[in-house]
C-alpha cells in the first residue's frame, strides 16, 4: 500500500472572506471551540468539511452592507515556556506565531478592528467627515505571515479618492492623502518594507506614496483602450515578496514592471476581465496568477519581453480553463492571494459562488519551465527537466491541485478575501543565488530527514495546540529545485538582453 504525500501545506493557514451581505467568515487549519456571540449568524447557513484542513472557526454580520475590504496583520511574537513551575532557558522556550488583528471596511462607512486571538471585536471607528466609505484597506508594513514584524500603520482608500493613514496604536488620524479624483481608490499595495506604498484608483492612475513623509511622490495615469472613451479602472496592484516588482491590472490587461529600471516585464491582455493578482515562486516573484472573470487562471511568467531564443518555452498556462458559456456569477473567481510555505506556489481563491479554494500552482510553473522540445534554447538539458508533462515518477503533471475547498452557505456573493499563513520550519529559503539553492537542496533535505528521525512521530488529536502539517523532504526538495530552476532559466534571459543590447 503507497501512502499519499503529505499535503503541502503551511504549518498554519487563516482564510477570512466578506461578502456583499456583511458577514465575515473564517477558517483557520487549527479548530477552535466556537463561543456564543449575539452577531454570530446561524451555523447551519455554513457547510462544514469535517475531513477538510480548513475548518470553520467563527462567522458573523460585521456590516450593514456589503464587505469592501480585509486585511489581517501579525501579533507580537509570544514566547511560551514549556514548563512553568521552574526558571528556563531561550532554548527551552517556543515562539508562538499568532494572528493578531483583522481589519474589514464596509459599505456603511464604518471600520471595524476585530482581535483574531480572542475572535472579539476590538474596536469599531466612523470615516473621516465626507469621505466616503471604504474600498481597499492594508497595514503598514503588510503582515499577512508569521515571519514579518507586527504593522504600525493601517491605510484606508476610500470613495472620495481620498487615502486616510492611522496609526494602529490609538487608531488615530495621522494623515489624508490626496491624489485620486473623486471616483475612488479601487486598491493599495504597501510595499513589505512600509515604506512606501501604491494606489490605483477609477481614474486610471497609479500613485506612488512616500509613507515616511506623508505625501505623494509620482502619478502613473494608465492610457485608457482606444475603443473606450471612459477611464479604466485600476482593479488590483501587488508586491513581490522582495519588492523589487509590482504588478497592476485594468480591464483585461496585466503589467509587471522592475522597480529598478522601471521597464515591464510582462505586458499582456487576457480575455476577459482580470479582478485581482498574485506573485508566486519565491519573493523574486516569478510567476503571476491571475483571478478572471471568465472563470479562467492563467499562469504567467515574469522576465523580460521579446527576448531571442525563447520559441521553445511557454510564458502562459491556463491553469484553470475558462468557461466556454456565457459567465455566470458562480463561475467569476474574484480573489486571489499567495499563501507564504508549503510548495512556494500556494495560493487561495474565491468566485462569486461562496467557493474558497486553497491551490498549489507548481505543476503549472514546472510545465513552463519544461521546453517543448526537451531543451533549453541553448541545446543543454537539466536533469531536472521533463521532455513532457510527467514527473520523476511518470505520473501525468497537472496544473493545478486543489489542495482544499469549502463553501459558505449554499453560495453566499463573497466581496473579497484575506490570509494569513505561518510557513513553520519548513519554509522555503530562496533567497540565496540558483548555483546555491540547487547544489544545498539535496543536504537541506537530509537534514529535514534527519530531523523528522529524531521526533517521534505521534497521532495528534484534532484541534490540539500548536499541531502542525508539515511538508515533507521529497517535496521540499522538489519545490527548492523548482525554485531554482526558475532562477537559472531567468538569469539566462537577462544575459541574451544584454548582449543583444550591447550589439
């Protein structure tokens, strides 16, 4: 008898939906004993998946209105000692990495702060006198893993264009930025240093924030499509996990830009409307998956444009087909964010159905880094390489795996989507060049091997403290290969630029 993998989850998964009726639904991979709450809603509207990771922790009407935005920020690392009643030493203690706060802004212009520990609401405040309502919410710095620094700040993009910066420690009022017109500001990106930040709005501009200083450092207006007199809306913008690329889209129309050099990277329409990004891969960013309205998720590849060479490799996957009948509500994915650990190419999704859906992406990011011809352009092969879509065991690769859905309700309108994720102890590292991620793959996973030898393995009961899905060393390996992979295929493309430049 084969035993299945072990799931390639983080050690840690928090998953936090809105939706247009006002309730906030949440999910978390460790149960928690649900405690009556007069704004809870009836349980039976929400369908449990007893043999799922994901399990409902706590629901609620949060708003009179629609949910337009969510964030979730990190708490203070807790260090918890294993044995109370003598003195201890750093290393008889254990860090204990715990959500902290969920922010949710809604159509009745309030703010709520929600205490994700205790599931209570911990404050509740009004928007600034005529300024609309909130759209689009982030702390500064965003802390949506266990390995950032708890945020300090919090911005607010609101209907009348405005942007309010709080600061998280009073909730009070320490700027008001203006640089978007009256239609609003549709999302916010705060770089992972929180040091600067970028909102797009439905005036078709992008606007660079200095934080630091409080005020508006470069405007970016997007030229609208020639067939379209109106203005295009900027639906969503995202950070690498390092910060050295940000991705925008508008319409149906995705762009990746270098911070460095301010060229794109990646420039391309889809078919239908794209609702909402995600870098995967590592912090570089790689990879871009995109939210379709269509039903469709693309897959992309992020490096350089028009590039010789490169006819034998894909720069696209559809990993989820779009539907080829008139697009109903349910098949809209309108969320999509990357998830920190496990493989490295996680992500959570949402459509306008109630679905929540928890995705690895590697079989779609190790298909575009295979060739069509079993080759790179330069005739040399990796032995890491497939001449089709099959792994080292022959199995057929797929471009997607649903690691875990759940619905809420029978098909509540969900707005949008927050997580928050501990990679635990087997996070991935790439930061360190290719040569070193593929030549210390192998000793990296001995050591996780060695280390899973040494603790005894035991069958933890469900909703026990602290318990863990940990990936294991074949997989790591794998997914750091991947990860390597993609670096040296990059780092190819960035040296044939720049000799055809030098020519």
């Amino acid at each position: 008898m084969t035993v299945p993998p072990i799931t390639p989850f983080p050690s840690r998964l928090i998953i936090i939906a809105g939706t247009y009726d006002g309730v906030l639904a949440g999910w978390d991979t460790l149960s928690h004993e649900r405690e009556a709450d007069a704004h809870d809603i009836d349980m039976k509207l929400l369908r449990k998946n007893d043999g799922a990771h994901l399990k409902l922790s706590f629901a609620m009407a949060a708003h009179e209105g629609s949910v337009r935005c969510l964030d979730i920020a990190s708490a203070a690392a807790i260090i918890e000692k294993y044995d109370k009643k003598r003195p201890h030493s750093d290393d008889e203690a254990e860090i204990m990495h715990e959500p902290g706060s969920l922010l949710s802004g809604g159509f009745d212009e309030t703010i709520n702060i929600f205490n994700l520990q205790k599931h209570s609401q911990a404050g509740e405040l009004k928007t600034p006198n005529d300024l609309g309502s909130p759209l689009c919410c982030s702390f500064a710095p965003p802390s949506q893993s266990a390995t950032t620094a708890p945020p300090t700040h919090a911005l607010v993009g609101l209907t009348s264009g405005k942007i309010v910066l709080y600061k998280k420690r009073d909730w009070s009022v320490q700027h008001v930025l203006s640089g978007h017109d009256d239609g609003g500001v549709q999302c916010l990106a705060v770089h992972p240093t929180g040091r600067m930040a970028l909102s797009g709005g439905r005036d078709g501009k992008i606007v660079l924030w200095d934080l630091m200083k409080g005020r508006l450092a470069f405007v970016y207006k997007i030229s609208a499509l020639k067939k379209i007199k109106r203005k295009e809306s900027v639906n969503h913008i995202v950070w690498s996990g390092d910060g050295n690329r940000y991705a925008f889209c508008y319409g149906s129309k995705i762009t990746a830009r270098d911070v460095a050099s301010g060229e794109d990277l990646l420039d391309v329409e889809m078919p239908s409307r794209v609702n909402q990004l995600a870098f995967i891969g590592g912090a570089e960013g790689m990879f871009l998956a995109a939210a379709c309205d269509d039903g469709g998720l693309p897959v992309l590849e992020v490096g350089q444009l028009e590039e010789e060479g490169d006819a034998n490799t894909r720069r696209a996957i559809m990993a989820i087909e779009p539907v080829d009948r008139v697009v109903a509500g349910d098949d809209r994915l309108k969320c999509i964010q990357a998830i920190e650990g496990g493989s490295g190419f996680l992500v959570v999704t949402a459509n306008s159905g109630g679905i929540v859906s928890v995705m690895d992406l590697e079989g779609a990011a190790r298909m575009m880094l295979t060739p069509s011809n079993g080759g790179d352009s330069e005739g040399e092969t990796d032995s890491d390489d497939a001449g089709n879509d099959t792994d080292s065991d022959g199995e057929m690769e797929v471009a997607v795996e649903i690691l875990d859905s759940v619905r809420l309700g029978s098909g509540a309108r969900i707005t949008n989507l927050t997580a928050w994720s501990y990679a635990g102890e087997n996070e991935i590292d790439d930061s360190d060049d290719e040569e070193e991620s593929l030549s210390e793959s192998e000793s990296a996973s001995d050591l996780e091997t060695e280390k899973s030898k040494k603790e005894p393995e035991t069958n933890t009961p469900e909703g026990t403290k602290g318990v863990k899905i940990e990936l294991d060393a074949d997989a790591l390996e794998k997914a750091r290969k991947l990860v390597g992979q993609a670096k040296k295929h990059q780092q190819k493309k960035k040296k044939r630029l720049s000799e055809k430049k030098s020519k």
